[in-house]
C-alpha cells in the first residue's frame, strides 16, 4: 500500500518495521518519529476533532499543539513524541458518542 | 447612576440574584472583580445537589430541594433568553461507597432527615451489581451506591455566562473590575470602588464571596466565613463513560470527566498540590478503573466559601437596613432559590421564603 | 525520587550549556528532557541528523554537536523522555517518563524551555497540511522528511533558512508568501548601527535570498488577507498583494511569523510577565543573570526572551555561573570575571535582534484575526467568540476562558493564549500588561490519571475528602 503523500523521505531507507494503524498494516522505519513516519506513508488525518468532528493532522511537531493525538493501548498520546516501535497498535482517537450532547 | 439595586459581586450569587430582581423590574447594578480575582463561580463543581446537605439543619436540605425543583424552569427560561443550553441534567445522582459500614452509617443519617422532611427525600441504595447495571464503567471496590432522585448536574461555567448575558439584557448594569472599598448609607446607599466609582442605590446585596469577610464588618454583618480548598481535575474530553454524576466524578456535557474534589484549610491559597492530585486520582480509578488511562488535561483549586456550620448565610443588616449578605458554597445548586425566591425575600414580598434559620443570629456567642 | 543541585528543565542549547557549565563548577545536575535526543528544536537529534543530512540543515545545525557532545560529563543525569507536568514549592519537579511518574527535588531550578512558534492565525490553518515552519523543518532535520508541494508564509528569517533547507534538499518549495513590508524594511534599517555588529547574520540573511533566488524561489512579498483553501486538507493558499489577488495550488502550507517564549512552566508558579512590544508578547521578568521573583527559579535562553540560539547557549552559561556561586561553587569575583567574554558574545548576538524584529513584524492580520477565524485550535474557538466577551466585561482571558473554552484544551493554551490577550486587549482598549494572560495551572502536558495515582500510593493521603 503506497496512499499518496505529499511527504517524501529524502535519507537513506533505514530498517523497518511492521505496525498496524486501524485495520491496516504499515511499515515504518524503526526508531523514527511515529508522526513523521505516518505522514510518509499518507496517514492523513491523524484525527478528528471531538467538538466539530474537524480533521486534524501534525502542526507544531514538538509536543505542544495536541493535533496529531492517536490512540495507543487505550491511550491518546502526541504521535510526534513517540519513536516507531515494532508492533505498535495504533488507533484514531475515539470521539465523543453521539448519545453525550 | 442610582440602582434599585446594587449588587456587590458578579458571581454566580450575585447575577442569579440580580437575574431575580430584573425579572421583577427592578432596577440593578452589579459591581463584579476583575480578572484575577478569587472566583469560585469558576472553580466550582457544577452539581445541582440535594443529598448530604442539611444533616443537621432539615431547612437547608428544603432549601436545596427547592431550587433543585425550580432549576428546570430556571434553566429553561435562562437558556432559551440567551441560547446556551445549560447542560441541566437532573436524573439522580451517586453518592459512591467504597465499604459497607460507611454505606449504613449514611444511610442511618439519611433516614433521619427523611422523617424530618416529612417523607421527602427520595433514594434509594443501589448495591454492587444493580449499580452495575447503571454504570457500566464502576470498579470491582464500589460496594453500592445511594441514588439520590433529586440530584443532578449542569453546565456552572455556561450558566454563569448565560446570567451574565441575561442579566445585561435585561437592563441590568453590571461594572467589571471593580473593588468596593466602602459602603454609605444615607438616604441611599453609596458604594465606592477603588478606581473612584460611585454607585447609588436603594438597597444592597453583599454577594461577593471571600470578599464579604472584610466588606461583611463595615457594613454592620458578622460575616463569619473562611475559604476552604477544593481542588479539582478534568480529563480530555472522552465517549460516554459515566451516566450518571456523583461526588467523585462527572461526565460534563462537553465530554472531560470531571473529578473532585478535596477539603483543605489552606486560608487563601488556591495552588494545585501533586498529592491533592494523586489523591483525587487514585478515587476516581478506584471508582471507574477504565479512568487510569485518561490523560489529565486541566486542574484547579478553588476557594469554597463556608460559614462555620457551612450552611449559607442570609441577613440583612441590623445596622444598615437595606443591605443584605447573600453568601453560600452552593451556588450553582442554590441558582435557581436566588433567582425565583431570594427577590421575595430581599423585597419582603408576603410570599418570601422564610430563611430565618439563616440568619446570622445563629453565630451569637453564648 | 532524583535529587540535584540543579534541574534544567529543557535540553536545547540554553539547557545543554548550562547544565555543562553547572556541571564542571562542581554542581549535581538533573537535565529533564521531552526528547529522545538532546539538542531542543533548534539542534534536534543533531547526533544522528548531522551524519546524513549535515549538508542540507547546515553549519549553524552542526554546531549543536559541540553542545550535546559535552553533555557526557559525571555530574549530569540527563533523563530523557521525561515530560514535566507540574512544579512544586520551586524545588520539587514533577514529570512522567517511559509512562510512569517520578519526582526530583532541586536546590535550583533552570527553566530552558525555550520557544513556540507565534500562533498565526488565518482562516484554514487547522486543516490537515498546514504546519508550522519550524515542524516541517523538524521533520527534515530529525527524520529526512521533506514536504513536497509546499507554500511557506509568513515572515522571518527562519522561512528564508527552511526554504533553503528544502533547496538543498531537492524538494524546494513552491513559493514564499510574505506578509513584511518595504516600509517595515525601511523602518527597521535605524536599527542597522546594532545589525552591523551583527553582521554574521545579516550576511548569512542575504546568501539565503541568494541562493533561493538562484534556484528560482517566487518570493511575494508584502502579502494581506492571507487564507488557506481546502476542505478535508489544505489544497492552496490564497493571498492580495498591491491589490491583486493571488491562489497557489498547493498540499503543505507552512506557517511562520517570529517564535515567542514558552511561558508555561515560568507562569505555572507565579513568576510575573511583562509584555514586550518590540517582541509582541510576554516574557519573564528576570535579571541579568536570569533569576526571577522566585528566588530558587532561574530562567535562560529563548523562554526569557527571543535571542536565537547562540545567545540561548552564552545565556545558560551566565546563569549557571550564577547558581554555582549562589549554592557556593564559586565566589562573585569568580562568577564576574567567568561571565565577561559571554557577556559581550552575548551583546553580538543581540545586536542583529532589533533589525529582525522590526523587518520581520508579526503578520498583522493574524494578530487580529477576523471573526470567523478559529483562534483556539483545541477549543475550536473563533476570534469572534473571543471579541463577544469583551462585551460580557470579560477583561482578561481567564474570565473568558471560562465563558467560551478558549485554552482549556490539552495544549493549555499555548497556541491561543497569546491571540486572545491581544484580541482582548485590542476591544477593551486594555494594554496587554494590565489584560494580562491564562493562568497556568498543572499539569504543563496532560498526564494520565494511572500515572497521578501511582504516586499516590506512597503517600499518606494529606487530603481530606
């Protein structure tokens, strides 16, 4: 699976692994930055908003904005602060249920 | 300017009060603090909340469940003037019990008071399992519950904003950034800030809070009230987890779950601590384990305002008649009293709410 | 729990160069970082990027190596992935590492937290696709990323620096959008007598344009009503200048307009802010040799004030200097005479400052941005929202964080606090100083609830409930 991204790595291909985002299977370059990683490979959006339900993707990759949140082992956490690990289970953070107005 | 009114403080009290004298067309100047000030219309825990209060004091527990019963209606009307939903939910409420004995000891007491109330104060203990059933998400070390029908919850920060709003559109005038430094009475009452503001009026709430400790004296009140900490914590916002609210936590209408909150003699510090924290933390997990991994997004202490036997304080001062203290810690559950039935009272109107008990009287030292 | 001397907090170069300093003065240091590497965002992974992308980021990226290599010193801990969250009675650190809480007292505390991109902002920029300059330069210096079909805009140095990197680096961006006037040239040029004696930079600025320049860079220059398109991500930006109306076609749009302090640990115990004007926004109020009204807290590099990288490192020298005489690693005259040649590096830094700032003023229409901008990217919060409490009598942004959210979402604000004290400002005719800034409570990052509560096991509980 090649999606479209518009982010190119320009270094030599490093050591890969395999991990899952949702249903699908990708292969990332191991000890990377996961946000970076998942931006190669045209995971776009990262998230969407609880409020308006608004796509969101990478804006500060330094750990302040919050916008590229996912959900590894039941926790939301900055994809741009943690490194690509073997086997990492990724999900798209869940939002609110329609039932909590 | 020269008010019907003039209200000394812009929180919750104080605008729900002014709210309840604009409905009666009755003129009204708030005089309200500025941006740092200590506020506990901000920090406070949002329940609209009958049980556990007036153990002592049945009047109290009459004078909660009235404006619990009136919110609706209070909330309605406030809601459909400015268009912010309040978030009111009243469909019970948990006190959670994590053994046995503490679930019949408070159960013994609420029996009592349930006499005393003439048979009104419907809960009902929800053991282990049938609570379970009500909340999926409650933790193995949850023994029961008591399910207190008259309880609820709402949006306190929302309903602050919607009195502010409502409160102006009515023809209120509310001045920010104020310090009242003194209060005058003549023919009129003249309340001066630090900034060289003057405000006249007929009468006078004294609603500020902490603040009325040192305005209380001047103006002929005992005033007896001292800041207690709570300390409280809200989650990122996260699907439907909790139905229901109790002292623990509560899910608010915008997804956080809110957690709180602790009891601590500080004085005047409204610092957030990491064992007042991990404290908090370690209650909620144990009540909603699924908890330990939501992330902490805010956190915040916030001055209670209590009287000595923590019940609010209504009095009109024996020196200066015409000025009124209106304090209470309970100002979201008490909103709807404030704004329906506290103008009768402070017009004394014949159908005013006896509130006799909450006299200051009650602090005469024998 | 760890106990030092000295915690820095924060491993960019002001970090780094102190704690080194501290270190070789005889002082235990405990250097808590977010990052896996050292270098902060300016040197970020510099140990491994400098070896295969040295070329592209640069000699000035290269030059970090010599602070992280002295970082390797017997008296530094440094803790990495360690994510403070809250800091108590100024000596007490609390933060989170590899998921679990930790503590660690401190007889001094050295905030090098550096800086934050401005917010900026401009109908569209939380669409997926618009990033900050300063992130797609991270994502080229720590991972080899380059974004293709990209717009950059703004103003400042560091856009004519990412641009170039991009050059170099085979994915040059498509065009530069700026938002700095020739007036705002001609204005800053009284302030050329200190740029002169910061001419490096000056010159360095010129071979940037140069070499974009030759690689056929569209510069626009002077550009308004600046907006991104797009529905689902960004798809194009659109821009006026002179009074015609452009649209570039584009994926990636970045984003810049100055860096501003990272205020938030500094403000989450109380110590005051002034506003600077030249600057745009707050800063600390410390002395010269960093110390702030919390008499064990000291401050150095970019969260003092902006200065760039250089200053940020002469900076954490002086202030470590000063720490190791205030514990009694070193007399005054020892401090003084150690603190001469960085003083007078750290006066060359500065010089080229005030031409930047006043050259490269922030985008004006993102300083006010229009009503249905969002403002507060977490809290989904519009400009306009954020206006209508100043008609409630909101005077400052705490109370209308509580009427409208605006900073009360998981990046506490860092991304909207500065808009909404200027919006407020601007309605209410209140200066910044009096309208004053969000009240920073813990944690600084959200922490999880299992994380808080292990601690609580080794506590006895001191709350009542």
């Amino acid at each position: 699976m090649k999606p479209d991204s518009t982010f190119r790595e320009i270094g030599p291909q490093t050591d890969r692994v395999t991990v899952r985002f949702g249903s699908s299977e990708l292969s990332l370059p191991r000890g990377e930055n996961l946000a970076g990683a998942l931006l190669v490979v045209g995971v776009m959006p990262f998230r969407h908003t609880p409020l308006s339900g608004a796509p969101r993707g990478p804006f500060c990759m330094m750990g302040a904005c919050y916008d590229c949140l996912v959900e590894i082992d039941g926790i939301n956490r900055q994809a741009c602060m943690l490194q690509v690990t073997e086997g990492l289970q990724i999900e798209r953070p869940s939002i609110k249920g329609a039932g909590n107005a | 300017m020269t008010s019907d009114y003039a209200i000394i403080g812009g929180g919750i009290v104080g605008l729900s009060t002014a709210w309840g004298l604009l409905k009666r067309g009755l003129r009204v100047t708030v005089l309200d603090g500025d941006d740092g000030s200590f506020r506990a219309s901000r920090g406070n825990f949002g329940l609209v909340w009958v049980q556990s209060k007036g153990m002592n004091q049945p009047r109290y527990a009459q004078w909660s469940q009235a404006s619990a019963a009136a919110w609706a209606d209070f909330a309605a009307e406030l809601g459909d003037a400015t268009g912010h939903d309040l978030g009111l939910e009243q469909r019970g409420g948990y006190d959670l019990h994590f053994s046995e004995q503490s679930l019949e000891a408070t159960v013994a007491k609420y029996e009592i008071l349930k006499q005393k109330l003439g048979g009104n104060y419907p809960y009902e203990v929800l053991g282990h399992n049938a609570l379970r059933l009500e909340e999926p998400a409650i933790g193995p070390r949850v023994v029961g519950a008591i399910l207190h029908h008259q309880d609820g919850h709402a949006n306190p920060l929302r309903l602050l904003r919607a009195l502010a709003d409502d409160v102006r559109r009515l023809g209120g005038v509310i001045l920010n950034g104020k310090r009242v430094t003194r209060v005058d009475k003549a023919d009129l009452f003249r309340i001066s800030c630090d900034d060289g503001t003057e405000v006249e009026a007929g009468k006078t709430v004294l609603s500020a809070g902490l603040g009325a400790a040192a305005l209380g004296p001047m103006m002929g009140f005992k005033a007896p009230i001292r800041p207690q900490r709570g300390q409280v914590m809200i989650t990122e916002k996260l699907p439907k987890l909790i139905n229901r609210p109790s002292l623990i936590a509560r899910q608010v209408d915008e997804g956080g779950i809110q957690i709180g909150a602790t009891n601590e003699e500080v004085g005047l510090d409204d610092t957030v601590t990491q064992p007042g924290l991990s404290g908090l933390a370690a209650e909620a997990i144990a009540a909603f384990p699924v908890l330990a991994k939501a992330q902490l997004v805010r956190s915040w202490g916030a001055l209670r305002i209590l009287s000595p036997d923590g019940l609010p304080i209504y009095q009109q001062s024996p020196d200066m008649p015409g000025a009124y203290l209106v304090t209470c810690h309970s100002g979201v559950t008490l909103a709807a009293a404030h704004a329906r039935f506290l103008p009768d009272w402070l017009e004394g109107a014949d159908a005013a709410p006896d509130l006799e008990v909450f006299s200051e009287a009650r602090f005469n030292v024998s | 729990m760890h106990s030092a001397d000295l915690i820095v907090i924060g491993a960019g170069p002001a970090g780094m160069s102190a704690a080194r300093r501290a270190a070789g003065s005889g002082l235990s240091v405990l250097l808590l970082d977010e990052q896996p590497a050292p270098g902060g965002q300016i040197y970020r992974d510099v140990d491994r990027a400098s070896k295969t992308r040295g070329a592209i980021l640069g000699s000035d990226f290269i030059d970090g190596l010599a602070l992280t290599r002295r970082l390797a010193h017997d008296n530094i801990t440094h803790l990495r992935g360690a994510v403070v969250w809250q800091i108590e009675e100024a000596t007490r650190v609390n933060f989170t590492r590899n998921g679990k809480a930790e503590l660690a007292e401190g007889r001094r505390i050295l905030l090098a937290t550096g800086a934050l991109e401005r917010p900026m902002p401009v109908p569209g920029w939380t669409l997926p696709g618009v990033m900050t300059a300063g992130a797609a330069q991270i994502l080229l210096k720590q991972s080899g990323i380059a974004c293709e079909r990209a717009v950059l805009v703004g103003s400042g140095p560091l856009l004519y620096l990412v641009a170039t990197q991009m050059v170099r680096a085979g994915v040059p961006p498509l065009a530069l959008v700026e938002t700095q006037t020739k007036a705002d040239l001609a204005r800053s040029l009284r302030h050329l007598g200190g740029a002169l004696r910061g001419w490096p930079y000056l010159l360095k600025g010129l071979r940037m344009l140069w070499e974009l320049r030759r690689a056929g860079i569209v510069r626009h220059v002077g550009a308004t009503d600046i907006a991104v398109e797009g529905d689902r991500s960004a798809s194009g930006v659109t821009f006026r200048v002179g009074g015609i109306e452009h649209r570039i076609a584009c994926d990636t749009v970045l984003l810049h307009h100055g860096v501003v302090p990272n205020t938030q640990a500094a403000r989450s115990i109380d110590i005051p802010h002034r506003w600077d004007d030249a600057q745009g926004c707050f800063a600390p109020e410390c002395d010269e040799w960093g110390r702030t009204a919390v008499s064990s807290v000291f401050i150095a590099g970019d969260g003092a004030g902006i200065g760039g990288a250089r200053a940020a490192a002469l900076a954490g020298e002086l202030v470590a200097l000063e720490i190791a005489r205030d514990l009694g690693g070193m007399t005054e005259r020892e401090r003084d005479a150690e603190a001469r040649p960085l003083r007078s590096g750290l006066g060359a830094e500065r010089a080229a400052r005030s031409f930047i700032d006043s050259a490269y003023p922030p985008y004006a229409g993102a300083l006010a941005p229009a009503d249905d901008t969002i403002v507060c990217r977490c809290e989904e919060v519009t400009a306009g929202e954020i206006r209508r409490t100043a008609g409630l009598g909101c005077l400052g942004p705490n109370q209308a964080k509580a009427f409208v959210r605006a900073g009360m979402g998981p990046c506490q604000g860092r991304y909207c606090g500065l808009s909404v004290t200027r919006i407020l400002s601007d309605t209410n005719g209140i200066p910044p100083d009096e309208t004053g800034y969000y009240r920073i409570r813990p944690p600084l990052k959200p922490v999880t609830l299992g994380e808080i509560a292990a601690l609580a096991e080794h506590e006895t509980a001191e709350v009542g409930k």
